[in-house]
C-alpha cells in the first residue's frame, strides 16, 4: 500500500475533473463525486500510517526537466509527518464535506462548491507528499488559488469578491519571498531536494548568508499562508466564504501550510538560530495581539478567525525555539478542535440565520448537540484538562520556557488567559442566558448530516492529545521520532501556570457575561481609545488601505497626469510646432515667394505693356530706341573703360 501513496491526491483530483467536466449534468450531485473520493483517500492513508509506524517509508521521483549538466526532479515521500497530516487533511476534509451535505444543500452553485474542495484538499495532500521545495510551491500556490475560488464561493454577495481578492493578494506577498528563497537554494545548491539541501546545510557546503536569505523567505511565505503578524489581516475577511470552507482552511489546509513548511524545514532553521529568533518572536507577537482582538469582535467566525491566527502564532512560537514536537503537535490537535468550532460555528449560523453573538442567546436548550460539540471545542482551545489543547498548548509553553526567554514565554501565558477568556464569552453569549432575536427564538437542532461530524470530531477535541500525554507513553513523539524531553518539574512547572491561565480566563468570562456581576462597558467607556484600537484591529486594515490600496491609486493616478500631461504633451507640443513651423513656411511662401513670382510677373508684364507701346510700327521710334541704345551703350564702356 505505502508504494500506492502517491494516489492519495489523485483521487480528489479525478473527482474535480468528473465534477468540472459534467457541466450542468452533475447539478446539485457533484458531492456524490466529491466525497467517495476523498474517502478513499482517507483510507488509503490510513493504510500508509499504519506502514509508516511500522518502520517503513516511501519515496518515488521523476525526471521533469533535463538537459546537459542539469536536471529537476519531482517525487513524493512519506515519512512519520507527512503519514500524520495526511490523516488528519483527508479526515478533516471528509467531514467537512460530509457536513456540507446540509450546510451547502439548495445552494445554486452546489457541484462547483465539492469539485473546488476536491481540487483544495488534492493541492494540500500534494504539498504534503511533495519531497522537493519546487514541487511544494506548485502545491503551495494551486491551495492558494483554490482559497480565492471558495472565499469567492457567494461572489455575488457585496463585499465577497473583495476578501477573496485581499486574501489572495495577500498572501501572494508572502509568496513572493519564497520564490527568492527557492531561486537563492537552487543557485547555491542545483537541487530542490529536501534531504540534499538539509545534508549540504548541515555540512556548512553552504554559505551563512545563503541560508539567512532563504530561511527568512521561507518564513516570508510560512507567514503569508499562515496570516502571522503583519500578513494577518485576510484572515478575518476570509469568514466570507461558506462556514465549512472556513473550517477547512483554518484547520487542516491553507494555514497549516505554512507552519508544515517551517517544520519540514526545520533542519535549515538550526543552522540559522537568528533567523529562529525571528520566527519565534513573530509567532509570540501574533498570538498574542490577535488573541486580544478576539475579546471584543461580536462575529461569531471572526472571533474564531482571531483564534486560529493565535493559535498559528503559537505553533510558530514553538518552531522558532526549536521545538519541533510541540509544535507540529499543537498543528495536529489544533485541526481538530478548530475544525469542530467553526463546523459548530456553522451549525449555529444555520440556525439563527446571523452571525452576530448579540442576536443569539439560549440555543444551549433548542441545540443540545451543536452546544456539547462546541462546549468540547472551546475547551479544547482554551487548554482545559484533559482535552487536547491541554497537553499540545502546554508543550509549547514548556519548550519556550525551556528556551530561557521569559518575555516570550510570558507572552504566552498572557495570550492563553485570553484566549480563555474570549472563547468562553463567546459559549455565553451564544448557548446561555435567553434568545435575543426572532431566529434564535426559533432555532432547532441542524440534521444529522451535519451534528454527526461534530460529534465525531468533538471525540478528537477530547483524546488527540494523549497522542502525546506522559500516561500513554508520548505515542507521537515516538512515532514522528523526535521526542519531546524536558525536566519533570519544568514540566508541572509550567502546566500549573497554564492551567491557573485557563481557569482564570473562564471563571473570568463567566463571571463577566454569565453571572453579569461586571459590565464590560465600563471599561470601554473608560479606556475607549484601547476599545477602538481592538476594534479596529490595531487600524491595519485602515494603515494597508492607505498606503498600498489608496496608495496605489494615487501613483496609478500620478502616473496617469505625468503621462497625459508630460509625455502626451511634449509628444503633442512637438506636434503643433511641426504644425505651426508648416504653417509659417506657407504664409512665407505666399507672403514672399509667391508675391515676389506675382509682382515680378506684374512688372514684367507692365514693362511688356510699355515695350508693346513702342512697337507701334512708325519708323521714327524705332531710330529712337536705336539712339539711345547707343548711347547707353558708349556710357556703359566709358564707365567700366
């Protein structure tokens, strides 16, 4: 089975085909296509983790490109991480299709919607197979344009085409980077091969500031997919798609591209410890900034959105002091827990037709199952034991601490008291107190095609994390081979301080919007400029608005004048003096040259008319004329004599 591995992305690539080659025959069936197919490849990968833990790998390549002297290849590998993410994308994916059996059910372009999720899920299955960085780019920008294609899914809907354009445009900056980094590893090394380059790097055969410029580019495109400060602002736009592309995204695809990037090369980081330092610190700002924008957005999506952009930031956090258990650990269980919130999400939005956490309210007794799966899933976020984020968030934390930088790890804590505390508010607001509108007055449990996913992913959200627990012997960590070791009392160090971070973030929060014995207003009115500058997202939107939206249209217009004005014009001025100079030659031909032939003619011809009157045939003019033509003559040599 593991030599069929490379067949894990073809079948969803089939399906795109079929469901996009059908036209208007496939309307309304293509999940009929769409989800046998990524079934199967849930199967088969499975088939290959068990392979795989069983000591085997796989590893198959082609010839691409070849002439005298060079050549690129393209194959596909298998090793622990790659078995492991292929499991948990075919997984994720499977049930969100599933799920959108009823979400996406009557929506007028149904078919299209599976055949670009089939398309989305084959492209992230390829970059996880991919053993080279070119084909991974491949990989990496078909997720890219399969994210436009699904946040544009509702392209009709004002503001839609807008966050899909910002998300690809965006993110495309990022990928900028990672072109230089791939042209910069294939100049100094011929090769695009993972294991070649890691081997050449770790011998020194090539040069520190080689390996700067690519490690940074890397981390530029890591930080565009995975929205990392300052790249973070197409994420929220992002929720404009249909919720179970939202949960697709932010658990098990796009974003997670860009933390497996950094994990699959992490062997070019250890070289580069500044660089690290960098991915560290970005991955501490961002958690720790978006979580705080998660305290006061009333979307219920984009409190999640803010989430998942924290969360990634963790997960960069633990990468960038090393860490690479912790944090392709948190990569894991974070996909299940974030994809069982937004499916939740969804559900809830189904029902009450709004988005808003202020038009909700009571659905914990008219959605008992939605309210139990995204109870698990926010407990699972918020680091509570014994569910996943428990053990995976707090291995993070470890390694940080671990590390010696206290500011980071601080920062870390911070992040995790409010992340609790906004994920709690938002339980309150949606499942408790009573309805505050019409649709939530009416709401009713979703169907069964859609509460079965959460319920199954809701026993992710609880047991992915003894994966890597101490009692279960830190099953992950053997399997990916890099277990994670630290002292036991830094370890119960730490988790007592994550865990008094977590309860206080809840109790606060239920204290606040359960119990209601404190009035958030009171803060906002006090510290208004702190709320409007969280509300605004630290005005990023408003700073790229103007400088590079506005920005461009400015120079776009400047260019525009300086062309019309400055080039048409010089172009134009010597236009009119070729005009003006043909003009003047005309009035000098007519003024001078013209006049000078006419008034000769009139002379010649009044000189003509008085000649004529001498020849009048009397003979005593002639013998004049005679005369004095010899005077005049005798004179004229007299003269010159």
């Amino acid at each position: 089975m593991l030599s069929l591995a490379w067949l894990i992305p073809v079948f969803p690539v089939l399906a795109w085909l079929i469901i996009g080659l059908s036209g208007r025959k496939m309307q309304n069936r293509g999940s009929g296509i769409a989800i046998p197919a990524v079934l199967i490849s849930f199967l088969f990968s499975l088939a290959v983790l068990v392979q795989v833990a069983q000591g085997q790998s796989y590893h198959t390549s082609f010839t691409w490109l070849e002439w005298p002297g060079f050549q690129i290849t393209f194959g596909f590998q298998v090793d622990p991480l790659a078995a492991m993410m292929l499991v948990v994308v075919t997984l994720v994916s499977l049930l969100v299709q599933i799920y959108s059996l009823g979400y996406m059910q009557g929506d007028s372009h149904y078919s299209r919607y599976y055949a670009n999720l089939s398309l989305f899920t084959a492209a992230m299955l390829t970059l996880l197979l991919a053993d080279n960085y070119l084909l991974l780019l491949i990989a990496w920008e078909l997720v890219g344009l399969c994210s436009y294609l699904l946040i544009g899914h509702y392209f009709r809907n004002p503001g839609v085409p807008q966050a899909a354009n910002k998300a690809f445009l965006t993110t495309r900056v990022g990928d900028f980077g990672f072109m230089i980094a791939l042209m910069a590893i294939f100049n100094a090394t011929g090769t695009f091969n993972f294991q070649e380059i890691f081997a050449l790097a770790q011998t020194g055969a090539i040069s520190q500031g080689t390996l700067v410029l690519v490690t940074a580019g890397l981390f530029l495109g890591a930080a565009g997919k995975s929205a990392q400060f300052p790249f973070q602002v197409w994420l929220p736009d992002a929720m404009a798609g249909p919720t179970p592309v939202s949960a697709l995204i932010h658990a098990a695809t796009m974003v997670a591209a860009g933390v497996y990037l950094i994990a699959r090369s992490l062997p070019l980081y250890l070289v580069v410890p500044q660089v690290m330092q960098v991915v560290a610190w970005v991955g501490g700002i961002t958690a720790l900034l978006a979580a705080a924008v998660g305290l006061v957005v009333n979307d219920i999506k984009k409190v999640l959105a803010y989430s998942t952009i924290s969360q990634l930031g963790y997960m960069m956090l633990g990468l960038g002091v090393g860490a690479f258990f912790p944090g392709v650990f948190h990569l894991m269980t974070h996909a299940f827990f974030k994809a069982l919130l937004f499916l939740g999400a969804g559900s809830v939005i189904h029902a009450v037709h709004t988005q808003d956490m202020r038009e909700m309210g009571g659905l914990g007794r008219r959605m008992p199952y939605t309210t139990l799966a995204f109870l698990a899933g926010s407990l699972a976020l918020a680091g509570v034991f014994p569910f996943a984020g428990f053990y995976s968030k707090d291995s993070i934390l470890a390694a940080v601490y671990a590390s010696g930088n206290s500011v980071l790890f601080w920062m870390g804590v911070v992040a995790a008291i409010l992340t609790a505390f906004y994920i709690t508010r938002a339980v309150v607001l949606t499942f408790w107190h009573q309805p505050r509108s019409q649709g939530a007055e009416q709401a009713q449990e979703s169907s069964p095609v859609m509460t079965v996913p959460l319920l199954i992913l809701s026993g992710f959200a609880l047991a992915a994390g003894w994966l890597g627990a101490d009692f279960s012997g830190n099953i992950l960590g053997g399997f990916l081979g890099t277990e994670f070791h630290l002292p036991r009392a830094i370890h119960h160090y730490v988790t007592r301080i994550a865990t008094v971070a977590a309860l206080g973030g809840i109790v606060l929060a239920i204290f606040t919007y359960l119990f209601r014995w404190f009035q958030p207003s009171v803060l906002t009115q006090r510290f208004p400029q702190c709320y409007q500058l969280l509300q605004q997202a630290y005005y990023f939107d408003r700073f790229y608005n103007r400088v590079f939206v506005t920005g461009t249209i400015r120079v776009a217009e400047f260019v525009a004048w300086f062309d019309q004005t400055v080039i048409d014009g010089l172009v134009n001025a010597v236009g009119r003096l070729g005009k003006n100079l043909a003009l003047l030659i005309a009035k000098i031909d007519i003024l001078l040259i013209d006049g000078f032939v006419v008034g000769f003619g009139h002379s010649v011809g009044r000189a003509g008319d008085r000649v004529r009157r001498w020849q009048n045939g009397l003979t005593a003019n002639y013998l004049l004329s005679l005369v004095w033509a010899v005077l005049i003559s005798i004179l004229t040599f007299k003269l010159l004599g």
